[in-house]
C-alpha cells in the first residue's frame, strides 16, 4: 500500500542546530507534512526504529555523529535500509 497524501509522510529531521531545525520543521509543517525531530543521530536511530518515519533529513555536520555516518548506520539496519536518507548543510 503506497503514501497517497502528503499529510501521511512522516518526516524526521534530525538537526543539531535548533533554529535550522525549527525552520526545516516550520516549512514541511505548512507543507502538511507530519514531522518529528532529533538533535542528533544517535538520538535519531532510536527514534527511527520506533517511529517508522517515511524518511529522514540529517545535516551532514553534527557532533556525535555526522549525516553520513547516520545514513551508514541507517543502512546497516535491516529495520531502516530501505529508508530514503536526505542530506543537507548550511555549510559552504
């Protein structure tokens, strides 16, 4: 059974900055998406085992554990890997 409406795609953010964070989520939340946030990616992965999000936006620039290395553990999960990963930065 495919997503049929925007408002049925959970997304998780997973940001450390607050106010990044808070806009991503202000943006996908007029867009009528359902979201939810971590502020990092180890607070992520237990989030996303539980939650079942239709995908995630991670910055690839975080403390405890980059975007990538995120997106890496994401994959290794059987649970998660087939979860769509996004990436973003506000880095140049």
């Amino acid at each position: 059974m495919g997503v049929n409406s925007v408002n049925e795609i959970k997304v998780l953010i997973v940001e450390d900055n607050l106010l990044e964070r808070e806009l991503i989520k202000e943006y996908l939340l007029e867009a009528g998406y359902d979201v939810m946030t971590a502020a990092d990616g180890k607070e992520d992965l237990k989030m996303t085992i539980s939650l079942k999000p239709t995908l995630v936006i991670a910055d690839l620039v975080m403390l405890e554990m980059s975007g990538l290395q995120l997106c890496r553990s994401l994959r290794k999960n059987p649970q998660t890997k087939y979860l769509p990963p996004i990436a973003c930065t506000s880095k140049n």
